[in-house]
C-alpha cells in the first residue's frame, strides 16, 4: 500500500534495475511498483529489468524523487555506449584521421563478389609477401598513402542488417551497376538503403569490358532514382570498371578516399577498443572466433572484451592475410580468438580493464536488453505518432511503401508527401512493388519508419519479423485511405482515445479504524459490480472528497477481485482515510476507445 510521502525523498536509481530492487530502494513492495508501471502502460514481472527513465516515473508517482547513481566500478564498462547508435564520446584533442569502412552493394549478379575478389587479388595479396589471404569478413587495402577497408559480404541486407541492431560500421557505399543491365531493382533498393542511413555512394559502373556496355543509359536511370554524378553536376562519383579486365580499379579506390575525406573520419588510436562484429563463427579446433572492425581506439593481445553478451581474453589475432597482428587500429579489421561464446553480427565489443568488470558487464548488457525489450513497443507506429511529434521526438516519418504495381507508387508518395507540415516531414524512403520482404523490415527498423503496403502482402518470414520487431505495417486496398490515415495521425486524430466507465456505486455504512491513519469503509454495494483493480471516487452529498485507487477489497475480512451489487465489502481507497457514513463510492476504470 502507497504511504503518504507528505515530503520527496531523493533515492539515487542505477541506469537499470529489476522491479524488486525499484521496490527494496523505496521501501515499497514490488506489487506496488508493478501496479505503477501498469497504471503507465507497462507490463512488468517482478524479476523484470526496467530503466532508469521508467523507474524514475514509477518513483515520482509514489513521491519520490530520483536522481541517476553515479556509475559505480562495476558498471565503468557499461558506461560506454552498448550501441554505436549513441555517439562515443571521444576527447577532441586525441582524434586522428581514420580510414573508410566501405560496403560494396548493387543487384545480383553485377559483379558484387567480382569486384571485391578482384581488389584484394590487386592489393592485398601484393603487399603481404608470403600471406595466404583469409576470409575473415573484412580487408584493407593500401592506396598510396590510404587504407580502405572492404566488408566482404557485399548488398545492402548485411548492411541494414547491422543497422538494425544499432551497428553502422560503413563510411562508404560502393553501388555496382552492370553497364549492360543498368539500374535494376535490388539496384534501387542498395540506393534507398544507403540515402535512409546517410551514407554516401560511389558508383562502380561494372562489365565495361562487354560490347553491350551502354553507360549512357546507366547515367540516365541512376538520375531517374535520385543518384546524380558529378559529370551531370550531381555529387556522385561514377567511375568505369571492369572486375574481369581490372581496369578502373585504382581509379574506383582513388574516388573511394576522395569521398571519405569529406566526411573527415576520426578516432582516438589511444582509448581502450570499441568494435563493431562483422563476423563470427566457431572453429570446432580453435573455439568462437570473431572479425571485429575497429571503431575506434586500439584493440591489444590480452585485452579483457566484452562483446555482444559474451565476454572473454583476445588470445590472439590476426588479419586478413592470415598474419598474427598484436594490435588494431581504428577501422582495422581483426579476427579474435579468446571469446567464450559466438557473438553475432552488428555487436558491440569493448574492452574491460579486467575479467571481473568483463562479466559484471555482460550481466549489466542483458538486463539492459530486458529493459529495451519493453519499449519495444515504443517503436514508430501511426497511434503514437502525434505524442512523438508534440513531445519534439519525431521531425520526420520515415514510410516504406510496397505496392502491387509500380504505377501505384507515384500518386501515393505524392499524396502522402504533401501531408508534410512545419513540424514533420513526411519522408517516403524505400518504394517498391511486390510482398513486403525482410530487408524492408529491416530498413524499417534501421530507419524507424512505419511500412503501408497497398494491395500487396507479406513475404514469408517477413511477417514473423514484423511481430516480433513490433514494426507498424499497414494494409490498404483504398488509396483514400492511406492518406486520411496518415492525414489523421499526424494530426493527433488518431491517438488512442480513453474514456472512464464507471462500474459500481458503494454507499459507506460503518466506518472501522484499522491504524491511526488508516480506515475501513464497510460499504453495500448499490449497483455494478465492484473490481479490485478499480479507481474511486469518494462522493459526500454530490461534492468529491476524495479519489484514488481502490487498496483493498474484502468481504468478511478475506481479499476478494470481486463484489456484485447488494453485497457488502470491506473497502479502501489510496490516500484517503477519512471515509463518513452516507458516502457513496463511484467505482470506475479507464478504457482504451478503440
Ligand atoms: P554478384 O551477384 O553481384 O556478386 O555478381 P558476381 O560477382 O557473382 O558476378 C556475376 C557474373 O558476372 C559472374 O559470372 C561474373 O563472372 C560476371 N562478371 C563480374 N564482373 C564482370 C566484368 O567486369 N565483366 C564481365 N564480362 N563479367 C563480369
């Protein structure tokens, strides 16, 4: 039962915490806290992990205030930034160039895997006397006085894959075109991908070598899907290539460092490592082995990691060429032995100043997964969007629009477009016609957008994700409908709206002191049927003297969930003692209208 705060404590919250330990700092039960939380929309266990930013309103509500705890030792990891969606708080002074983390993306079968096999036979295999080249998901290659690092598993699915756990490891998107097949769907698809996550592209127009080549085409329809090359007065290089010939290559490479110096790439080599996993698999002789970019600072032989919600001690390393490296620098790929369990793709790695903090750490990283996984249903959906907007947390809505034919597309996009207004943006990001398919899924999630499909369905496999990433995606048959749908969300007209419905009328015929401060109304039951989890209101001669949760509901001194009229019941209501004789209780819950 809530105690009257008559005057705020301050209780320091750690940054997560389970509902038990909420209750043990405020000395209230857990059920307490928990009935908190569902009065705010949340559905939590006793062992369950909540946040700070919820513990601090479930704090607030019972009159406390909270203040975050400082990070104690144990938590000095965690500290860091679980994701690189955060920025990594760097020191100014220390920053150094670094080289750009490129990602090659296009339709299949342009010469993707051609492309990359061909710049590190060129690059890798020369400078390394005597190293046999690995595949370890990533390489870098020398050009000139530059390093360029290469994922190797080209398309734009890896990419926004790792987007949507948070990892944006590429600098540099490298579009293949093949100059004989020219801009094709995947083609479009790697663009949208690329533009959602701000990442800029470099065209390689590939099979130069064909007589069928037709560049002229491939300029037009890269400029008909938004991509405008420099020769046309665009900031988009495109450079001729041919992964069978070779030629174009260092010219592809030299574009590569052009483009990657105007984003002046930075990071501290001295700082203890944070990486990003770009691979990871385990060897039945040498245990979990990972390839980790780094983002920044400096990983070390020795190093205690945490990666992901695994940890361990790099053993060793090594890079592409198979060669054991002591060290890796920022961007610098390097495959780990030492790790306790697989990681997975897009995880973060840090390292810990010792095992202990390691492990306190990973215990700290999944109870903070717990803690996300219950505002997953805080993602971008059409109900909330007008809260996220007037609360200042949403300028844009990012749509993904799937239609069954492409001549849908336009007068859609159009329409929603114009629904723009001085507060936010409507922003269609990824079109396309045909099912809803993962990788939209995945864009959706990277981008936080909603998807609308119209007339079209969803892939298999494409719809377990959505459940369970909880993405808003909207089926329409009328175009009408779209847009007064979006129309109206963006106005606030299609919030949830609640209403009360009063459940029951209890008139006071005994009072009983229990304490000094606490009061048993006995109470008959006129009409309704009264629920323990009910609101009241205490009305006196028509006038409201108080109002609060019902405490308690009892018949003959047992805990009841029910009353039915003409019965009697023991009641109580929160923060309110003073019940009279003649004082009706209007017993009420809120709904949700749908
Ligand atoms: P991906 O699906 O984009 O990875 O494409 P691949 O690299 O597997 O290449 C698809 C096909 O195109 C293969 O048969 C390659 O040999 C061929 N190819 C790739 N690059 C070139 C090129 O520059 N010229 C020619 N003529 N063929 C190429």
């Amino acid at each position: 039962m809530t105690t009257e705060a008559s005057t705020t404590r301050t209780i320091e919250i750690p940054r997560v915490l389970s509902v038990k330990e909420l209750g043990d700092l405020m000395g209230v039960s857990p059920v307490e806290v928990i009935k908190e939380l569902m009065k705010n929309g949340v559905m939590a266990a006793i062992n369950q992990v909540i946040d700070f930013d919820t513990a601090a309103i479930v704090a607030s509500d019972l009159g406390f205030e909270a203040v975050e705890a400082p990070a104690t030792e144990q938590a000095a990891v965690a500290a860091e930034p679980a994701s690189t969606r955060q920025v990594i708080e760097e020191d100014a002074a220390k920053l150094q160039p670094r080289s750009p983390v490129v990602t090659i993306m296009g339709h299949v079968d342009h010469g993707k895997t051609s492309l990359l096999d061909a710049i590190r036979e060129t690059k890798v295999t020369a400078g390394e006397a005597g190293g046999i080249t690995q595949h370890i998901g990533a390489y870098q290659v020398h050009v000139e006085d530059h390093e360029i690092t290469f994922l190797d598993t080209p398309g734009h699915e890896a990419f926004t894959a790792m987007r949507a756990r948070g990892a944006q490891v590429t600098d540099v998107a490298v579009l293949v075109v093949a100059a004989d097949d020219g801009v094709m769907p995947q083609t479009r698809e790697a663009i949208d991908h690329a533009k959602a996550a701000g990442v800029p592209i470099v065209v390689a127009m590939n099979k130069m070598d064909l007589e069928t080549a037709n560049p002229d085409r491939v300029k037009k329809e890269l400029s008909d899907n938004g991509v405008v090359i420099e020769e046309w007065g665009g900031d988009t290089p495109l450079v001729p290539v041919s992964a069978r010939t070779k030629e174009g290559l260092q010219e592809l490479l030299e574009n590569i460092i052009v483009v990657s110096d105007v984003l002046e790439l930075k990071a501290d080599p001295d700082r203890p490592a944070i990486g990003i996993v770009v691979e990871a698999a385990l060897s039945k002789t040498r245990g979990p082995l990972a390839t980790v970019l780094v983002k920044t600072g400096t990983l070390r032989v020795g190093d205690n990691v945490v990666v992901g919600e695994t940890q361990g001690r790099v053993k060793a390393m090594q890079n592409e060429s198979g060669k054991r490296i002591k060290s890796a620098g920022p961007s610098a790929p390097a495959e780990i032995l030492g790790l306790q369990a697989v990681p997975r793709a897009g995880e973060t790695l840090q390292v810990a100043p010792d095992e202990k903090t390691a492990r306190a750490t990973v215990i700290e990283r999944i109870r903070e997964r717990e803690a996300a996984a219950m505002h997953q249903q805080q993602r971008v959906t059409l109900d909330t969007l007008y809260g996220e907007i007037s609360a200042g947390k949403l300028r844009e809505l990012n749509i993904i629009l799937k239609t069954d034919v492409q001549g849908s597309i336009e007068p859609i996009r159009t329409s929603l477009e114009r629904l723009s207004n001085e507060q936010v943006k409507v922003k269609i990001i990824h079109t396309g016609s045909g099912s809803i398919t993962e990788s939209d899924l995945m864009l959706a999630v990277a981008s936080k957008g909603i998807i609308i499909a119209f007339n079209t369905g969803t892939e298999g496999g494409a719809d377990r994700l959505a459940a369970s990433e909880k993405v808003d995606v909207r089926h329409y048959s009328v175009i009408y409908n779209i847009v007064e749908d979006v129309d109206k969300a963006l106005k606030g007209m299609l919030e949830p709206t609640f209403r009360e419905v009063v459940t029951a009328h209890a008139e006071v015929r005994q009072v009983f002191k229990v304490s000094r401060r606490n009061s048993i109304a006995g109470a008959f039951v006129r009409d309704g049927t009264i629920t323990r989890t009910d609101q009241a209101r205490v009305l006196r001669n028509g006038a409201q003297v108080g109002a609060g949760r019902l405490a308690s509901l009892k018949r003959f001194q047992e805990d009841v969930r029910e009353v039915a009229t003409n019965f009697e019941c023991g009641l109580q209501v929160e923060g309110f003692d003073s019940f009279e004789p003649g004082d009706i209780v209007e017993c009420f819950r809120i709904e949700r209208e749908t």
